[in-house]
C-alpha cells in the first residue's frame, strides 16, 4: 500500500526570509552611500545581522511521518526514527485546547512533537494508525 508523507515542517529558510535578506542588504548598502546619519548605517547593519544569524541558525519546528520513518526537529537540530523504534503515541488535547503528540520510542526516551497544536488530533490519529503505531488518546 502506498502511503504519502505526512507532518508540519517550518524552517527559518524559506522564500520570506531571503527577502528580509535582500532588503538588509539594500538598506546597508543604500545607508553607507548616500551618506545619512550615522545612526541609519549601524541600524542598517544590525537588521543585517538579525537576518543573517536567523538564516544560520535555521531554526524549525514540526515533523514529517514517512511511509517508513519520522523525523522532527528539536532545539538541537532535526531527529528522527525509524517507525520500528516508535512503541506507541499519545495524542490530545491540551488546556489551551490545543493538541498535544508525544512519541514512546522503544528505548524508553519520550519525545513531544511540536508544530502540532493547529492539526486535528482525529488526522494524526488516522495517520499514525495507518502506519500500524499503538495511539493512546
């Protein structure tokens, strides 16, 4: 059976953020020689690198459910597990009403999944479930 990926994934390095990095570089150099006020070109260069140190870090959030393993990220960087090493889910809601997915890897580590507070807990149920994963509701 054919199954599609399925998740949240959002990175820092998308289409938006190149922008914001276009403009930086326009407002430096734009600020530098046009010779205005000394206080433009230090706050032209501080947005730079605002932008610049986002872009490096790349910071995400999210998860995406393949036919055969999961990835997510974490503060650290992305991890992921092959769905062998997945025991079981627990997925609700939380009381801001958000839902809330917590993976149970084989090994005994927890893991929280984030970017999953806007989904429909009924749809990860669904997708895990169809992955052959033990859901705890």
């Amino acid at each position: 059976m054919q199954m599609d990926t399925f998740g949240y994934l959002r990175q820092a390095r998308r289409p938006g953020m190149y922008l914001a990095l276009g403009i930086a570089m326009v407002a430096v150099y734009l600020s530098f020689t046009l010779t205005l006020n000394a206080l433009v070109p230090v706050l032209a260069v501080l947005y730079l690198a605002l932008v610049l140190a986002r872009l490096i870090r790349n910071p995400g959030r999210g998860f995406r459910l393949g036919p055969e393993r999961i990835d997510w990220f974490t503060a650290s960087g992305r991890r992921s597990a092959s769905l062998d090493d997945v025991q079981s889910v627990a997925i609700g809601n939380g009381e801001s009403g958000q839902t809330i997915c917590v993976l149970q890897l084989v090994d005994g580590r927890t893991v929280p999944l984030s970017g999953v507070e806007k989904l429909d807990p009924r749809a990860l149920m669904r997708e895990f479930g169809r992955r052959g994963i033990r859901i705890m509701a």
